[in-house]
C-alpha cells in the first residue's frame, strides 16, 4: 500500500525533528530513509507507525487519513534496531503475537508461523527463547513477527544496525530477496549509505529535519541535488574549488591545458582499488580512486609530479 | 588470597552477631521446656486468633499494596505529569516515618471521640481504631514502598520498545500490559511481595498503638508474642517467635523456589 506524509512537523522541545517534510511512498516499493543521526529519519518512520504523533501535517497510508490512529489499527510491521523481542516468550509465540491478539484459530495460527519461520530461515528455532538466538537470528524472527500480520506496510529502524558486519551484510542481501517474494511496501532507516545503495529501489535522504533528494541510488550518486547529499552518498574529492568522485578525476604524467599540478603523498594500495593522496599547489590536498593497472601503466611513484583534471563529464556541484 | 578470607570473615561474623546467634537463640528458648510445651503454647485460642489476625493483615494488605505498587510504578516510570517527583518521593514516606508516629497518625483522623472523620464513622456504625479494619489500614501504610520500589528499576531496563512493538502488531493498553509488561516485571513484582509479606507478618509499632491488644480479639502475632514475653509466659512468647520466623523463611525460599526459571527465560 502506497504512504504519503504530508507536510509532517515534530518537535521534541527546542529541537526540530521534522521540518515540514513531504514524501510518496509508491506502493510495493523499497525506500531507504538515510540520512546522519540527528536528521530526522527515525522520527519520521515512527510518525508512519504512529509511534509518535506528528505536530502538524498528515499522514496516508493506503490513500486513508491514519494520523490520528493509534498505532495499533494502522497495520503496520515494525522492526526495532534492538529487536524488541518479548522475551518471556518463544520464538513461535513471538511471532504469533498479532495473530494471538487478533484470536484467530489455533490452526492457523500454527500453519502461519510454520510457514513464516521458514520463509525467515528459523525452522527449528520455534521453541528456543530469544536469549537463545544469535542477533541475527533474533532481527529474522522479529521480521516474521511483524509480517504475521500481513502488515500494510513494514517499516524497519536502523534494522542490522546493532549486528556484526558479515551478517549485516548477509540479511541486506536477505531482505531484498524476501521484498521481492512478499511485495510488501516497505521503507527501512539507515545511516549507512552503502547499505541504502544496496537494498533500496528509492532513497531518500533526509538533513537536519527535511529532506535533501528522492531518487534511485544512481540517481542520487550521478545526478547529486547538492554538496550535501553528494558528500553523503559517496566519497569525494576536491578539485580547483569543485567536488567530484575521486574515480572521476584523472592522472596525467604530461601537464595538459587547464590540469592542476600536485605531488603524489602516498600511494595506497587496496587490492584492485588503489588510493592516491596528493597535495596541491596551493597546499591544499586531495585524492584519488584508480586501479592497480592504472598505477603500473603510469609507473606512478610517491614523491612524483603529476596533473589532475577531471574526466568528461564528471558528476560535481 | 587473605584479604579473601578476610572479607568472608568479617561478612559472616557481621551477620552471625546480628542475626544468627539472637535468632538462634529464639529457637532455642522456645523449645528448652519440650516440643510439647511450644507446641501448646501456640495452639492455644488467643494464639490461634493472632495468628489468624495476622493472616487477615497480609491477605489484605498484600494483594491492594501489590496493586496500587504496580499502577504507581507505571505512573512514575512511563508517564511525565507535574507531581511526579513528588509522588516518587511520597512513596517512601513509611520507609521515613517511625511506625509509632503512623499509628498516631491513624489515631488523629479515625480516632473515635476526636478523630478527623473518627466520630462521623463510628455514628455509622463504622469501627477503626481499636478494631480490624485500623489494623489493617497501619499493615497497609507500612507495606507501601515494597512493590513500588521493586517494580521501578525493572520497568526502567525493560523499556518501552515491547510495548511498542505489541502495539504495532495490534495489542491494546490492557493486552499490552497483561502480555507484554507484566511478564516482564514479574520478579520484580514477585520479590516486592515477598518484602511487603514479611513486613506485614512483622509489622508491630503501628499495630501496637491502634490495635488496644484485646487478647483474642485485637491481638496479632507480634503483639501476641509481646503479650506473651510481659506475661512471663517466655515458652509463649519464643515459640510464636518461631513460627513468625518460620513463616516469613518459607515466603523467601519460596520466591527463591520460582526464581531459577527466570535466567532461561
């Protein structure tokens, strides 16, 4: 089901959470809210929820006016950076909570989270408590716990946040196979651009309570709305007075109309990847992203005098 | 690996001096005439009574402190309201207060000749002071704090990310509570009941002043024993000791009883 937050203000005493903020959420889409701590993201996926009431604005879930529902009739999945599993409870009656609650029959509710535990790799977790799970396992089973419901929408804070980096990693790519399966519109928190790039269809980048740029990953790394948002969703580097990706800016060993002279720092070698720190002539620093074969062809040197310019068409602002 | 020993020597002597020998001595006392002799000491028609009494005290005291405790705790913890802190504060108040001063206090507004509403209730019919419902009003008032102060701390670490996410699955205030918070908080309610039992079944000072110690009438455990011990009867008097402290042991080994179960959960 399509969302749409319209004009949404909330402030928590002096601090300015959400700045009249506007946003479609299309419906079956993936979104990643990403933006610094601070920015406003979690606050406005928890609006969404109902979990906090905005000052002002709207908000629509299915095309329906739900911003003064509780939580509780909106329908909504929702998964917590620390899980939020109900401890006293096993893994089968965590997820069968909402349909607990909704009395449905034994036997459906016991056919449901069968099924669900499989579809979130727990089958033959069903009796363990929560204790008893690694995070990861523990992050799955609430995923399964908010999908029993067969949620309108399923929105996830800061989801892999408090896990390990490989499994990070391994549920990203998890969660983008199962959003392909169930196509349930879902809108997920991040901080971590990598992850957003990774997962989402649609990106949104939030600052400071508003938002900087909606747009596919590409999008906000080719086509950058401002400093901002490209400083944000990659890395960069300065050149005469612009920024750009450091993958756009080229070496020359020959000095060339309009290319900057600069020493080479430091050459960094990263695998494939190799990282070259130079400084300018004016003293400034900057750097560079070429490849291993790169460096060998130019035979490039630390300590060596070389010549920056941008390649054709770089994406700046 | 001496400071070891050391820390052991002086935490047990701390509590053989104040705890284990005087008690031990009460087990002692009450069984130097026989078995027999303790044992008719305390099955007597006044003992009975008082121990009787005794139960009335904590089967009414405990249920309504353990009640109140909890809402109290919910209200200081999950809400922000003016008073608050106050209320916090207040909470503690029979901790502060001697138990003496609690009876005067009772005395003052539900005294019969010139209590606050004393005469008004004794013109219906309604007797306070010198009776049950008096007694268990000071039961009450010293067994407050237990439950409120148990149930804070561990409403403060559950937080409220379960509450939410029940609510977000679909559970109202009451499912919520019932369901999630309450299970949450059980031992910390669980522990809170046993200190508000073994404070009633030990409550004396307040007691005391509104009870008037009518012997088989108004008479409690505790002011039975003291009846007991001022009447020379010393047998009486430690053997009721005993089955007082025996009571309030099997309330603590029971809860230790339940506990394990917890640490797996």
């Amino acid at each position: 089901m399509s969302i749409v937050v319209d004009a949404v203000s909330k402030r928590f005493g002096d601090f300015v959470a959400l700045d009249d903020v506007s946003l479609n959420v299309r419906d079956g889409s993936l979104t990643a809210l990403l933006g610094p701590s601070g920015s406003g993201k979690s606050t406005l996926l928890r609006v969404i929820a109902g979990l906090e009431a905005p000052d002002s604005g709207r908000v629509l879930i299915a095309g329906e006016d739900a911003t003064a529902k509780p939580p509780q009739r909106r329908n909504v999945g929702f998964v917590f950076q620390h899980y939020a599993a109900f401890k006293h409870m096993t893994v089968a009656k965590n997820v069968a909570f909402g349909l607990t609650i909704r009395k449905r029959p034994k036997d459906e509710i016991d056919e449901r989270v069968d099924e669900l535990l499989k579809l979130v790799h727990l089958d033959g977790f069903a009796h363990r408590y929560p204790s008893q799970l690694s995070g990861g396992q523990r992050q799955r089973m609430a995923l399964a716990r908010a999908l029993a419901v067969q949620p309108r929408v399923l929105l996830l804070d800061e989801p892999f946040g408090a896990l390990d980096a490989t499994v990070r990693k391994e549920l990203r790519a998890w969660l983008r196979r199962l959003h392909d399966e169930v196509h349930v519109t879902t809108v997920f928190v991040t901080h971590d651009q990598e992850e957003a790039m990774e997962v989402a269809e649609q990106i949104v980048v939030l600052n400071d309570g508003g938002i900087e740029q909606v747009g596919s990953p590409r999008d906000l790394y080719e086509k950058p709305a401002n400093e901002f948002v490209m400083r944000f969703v990659g890395p960069v580097s300065e050149l005469s007075g612009q920024w750009m990706r450091p993958h756009d800016v080229e070496i020359l060993v020959e000095p060339s109309g309009g290319a900057a002279e600069a020493q080479i720092d430091r050459i960094v070698h990263l695998g494939f990847e190799v990282r070259v720190e130079l400084s300018l002539g004016d003293g400034e620093s900057t750097w560079v992203q070429t490849t291993r074969g790169r460096v060998e062809e130019l035979e490039l040197a630390e300590g060596q005098i070389v010549w920056l310019r941008p390649e054709a068409a770089p994406v700046s602002v | 690996m001496k400071s070891k020993y050391a820390l052991r020597f002086v935490a047990l002597g701390y509590l053989a001096l104040l705890l284990g020998i005087p008690v031990g001595m009460v087990f002692i006392n009450a069984f130097q005439d026989g078995f027999a002799a303790a044992w008719d000491s305390v099955t007597t028609p006044e003992a009975q009574h008082a121990f009787y009494l005794t139960f009335v005290m904590v089967a009414v005291a405990v249920p309504l402190n353990t009640i109140f405790g909890v809402l109290c705790a919910l209200a200081v913890v999950r809400q922000r309201f003016r008073g608050r802190a106050l209320l916090n504060a207040l909470v503690d108040l029979p901790f502060a207060v001697s138990p003496v001063v609690v009876g005067l206090a009772l005395l003052l507004v539900y005294g019969r000749r010139d209590g606050w509403i004393g005469p008004w209730l004794a013109d219906h019919g309604v007797r306070v002071i010198f009776s049950t419902p008096g007694m268990i009003l000071a039961t009450m008032f010293v067994s407050l704090p237990f439950v409120v102060r148990e149930v804070i701390p561990v409403l403060r670490e559950i937080g409220t990310e379960q509450e939410q996410a029940a609510a977000t699955l679909g559970a109202n205030g009451f499912q919520t509570f019932f369901r999630i918070t309450l299970p949450a908080i059980r031992w910390g309610v669980a522990y809170g009941v046993v200190l508000t039992t073994a404070r009633a079944l030990g409550e004396f000072g307040a007691v005391s002043v509104v009870s008037g110690k009518l012997s088989g009438q108004t008479e409690t455990a505790t002011l039975f024993v003291e009846g007991q011990y001022q009447r020379f009867n010393q047998t009486g008097a430690y053997a009721a000791s005993v089955v007082l402290a025996l009571l309030a042991l099997v309330t603590l080994l029971a809860m230790n009883v339940i506990k394990p179960k917890e640490s797996r959960g």
